[in-house]
C-alpha cells in the first residue's frame, strides 16, 4: 500500500481490525523513524543471554553426562538466539503477533526458526502449562505455493501430523503443540 490518510487512519484505529492495525504499523515502522527507532531499541534492549543447566538424579549419574552438556550447548547456539530473538520481538512489537515453528533438522543436532504469516495462523487453547497453542490454516500450503512438487517440500518442514492433515483434507485448522515446535508470541492480551 502506497500510503494511509487521516481517514484511514483513523477508520483502522476505530475498527480494530487485527490485520488492517498490521499493516498501518509497518507502513509506519518503514516510513516513520519516530515510530521505528523505539521499536528497534526495545527489541534489542536484551541481550539474550542463557544458562545450560543439567537435570539429573544425582543418585543415577548419567555416563555420556559431558558429551550430553556440550552436545545441548551446541544445538542451543546454533540457533543464534541472540540475532533471531531481537527479530522475533521486532515483530511483535511492530505486528503485535510472531507465529511460527521450531523446526529441527533430520539428525536432531540444529533447528532454526520459520516465521508463519499471521493470517494463517490463530490461537484460542492455552496447554495444561498456559502456553498458547497454535493453530495452523491448512490453505496456507495452496497459497504459499502453486505446484504439487514444491508444496510437497514446504510440507515436509512441518510436524508429520501437519503433513497427513492436509493430505486427509478434513479440517481446515491444525493444532501444533508448543512440543511439535509451535510458537505463538503476543504482545497485547486480546491476542490480534
């Protein structure tokens, strides 16, 4: 979109429109440096440290214990949480909403991140740990693609049971656990 009148504006302020409120925002995040710059600062404000701690009965002391520390340390850098986490929470300060997955590689040693477009995705269940569970739109898959051979590959980035819901074609809507790697992040509480 070119560019938003007072009218406009206003008319997207008043409607609340979860996806119109999206777009006035990185219209004004791209154009307005007096909008930008404190979003820029607050999603960089932390630096993302961590601490790898082991979880083990001390009574039954694990045997591959170092290998196991260093091994998790590995996978945990690797994902370079300290450059994607300042671009997760640019967007959700400047969209309100980051959906997406964590989606590991086939030997389980690194995973990285797959930003999901919020227009595909919703969340009205919470886990029994009150994390919101996501819930993915099956027509993503004929949107994000049109041929069968390249849909076939971005199907087979997602969980399995993703995979075999959009074959079934029974529901429109998937749920995918914060355990199969679903990440919903708000930053208000009506979650838009």
């Amino acid at each position: 979109r070119e560019g938003f009148d007072k009218e406009d504006i206003r008319r997207i302020l008043e409607s609340g429109d979860a996806d119109e409120l999206r777009e006035l925002s990185k219209y004004f995040y791209r154009f307005r440096g007096t909008y930008s710059r404190p979003i820029q600062y607050y999603a960089t404000l932390l630096d993302y440290s961590y601490i790898v701690l082991p979880h083990y009965n001390v009574a039954v002391k694990p045997k591959k214990l170092k290998q196991q520390y260093a091994e998790t340390c590995e996978y945990i850098r690797n994902l370079h949480l300290d450059k994607v986490l300042p671009q997760i929470n640019n967007i959700i300060l400047t969209e309100g909403v980051y959906y997406g997955l964590l989606i590991e590689s086939e030997d389980r040693k690194k995973a990285s991140f797959y930003r999901l477009p919020a227009k595909y995705c919703r969340t009205r269940f919470l886990d029994e740990n009150a994390i919101p569970v996501l819930e993915l739109n099956l027509s993503y898959f004929d949107t994000v693609v049109s041929n069968d051979v390249e849909r076939m590959k971005v199907l087979k980035l997602f969980p399995e049971f993703v995979q075999k819901a959009y074959k079934k074609k029974k529901v429109d809507w998937v749920e995918i656990p914060i355990s199969a790697g679903g990440i919903a992040f708000f930053f208000n509480e009506d979650k838009t």
